[in-house]
C-alpha cells in the first residue's frame, strides 16, 4: 500500500514539474525573442 502510494506521489511530482519547466522555458523563449528584437 505505501509503494503505491509513493509511486501515485512521484507521477504527480514529475508532472507538475513537466508543466512548471514547460511553462519556464515558453517564457524564456518569448523573452529571447522580444531581446532580439528590440
């Protein structure tokens, strides 16, 4: 019971981790582009 557990936790971890570095890198790209724009 507790493996599944820390397994369910793990999936959630990296999931929100995928969509916090998703969302960092969509910023970064469009602030690199204003940059060189300007």
């Amino acid at each position: 019971m507790k493996q599944n557990s820390l397994i369910l936790l793990l999936k959630r971890i990296k999931f929100v981790y995928a969509y916090f570095y998703h969302s960092v890198t969509k910023y970064l790209i469009k602030n690199v582009k204003i940059k060189l724009s300007s």
